[in-house]
C-alpha cells in the first residue's frame, strides 16, 4: 500500500477546490476561499460488506 494520501478534491463546506495543506497538522486541509481549516482522516473499515 501506498504511503502517500490523496488529497481533497474540494472543500466540505463549500465545495471550492482553492485548498492548501496546512501546518496544523497532518491531514489538515485549508480553505482559501471560506478561510476554514479542517481535517481528513480515515475512519476505518465496515465488519460487514454493505449491501446495494
């Protein structure tokens, strides 16, 4: 597996795609068009396949 990440493809809260990384943290993603800071991380796996 990879040991780099993806990046955000747009910002969650209002969807421009002006983001940068920022030094808070790793993952953590800001915003320069609605000046937010925020954080992708990954959550986990579901125990069970979901169903369609």
């Amino acid at each position: 597996m990879s040991e780099t990440r993806s990046a955000p493809l747009y910002c969650p809260y209002c969807g421009e795609e002006d983001l940068r990384p920022n030094e808070a943290g790793h993952g953590a993603w800001e915003c320069h068009a609605c000046a937010r800071v925020f954080t992708v991380r990954f959550g986990g796996l579901l125990s069970r396949a979901v169903a369609r």
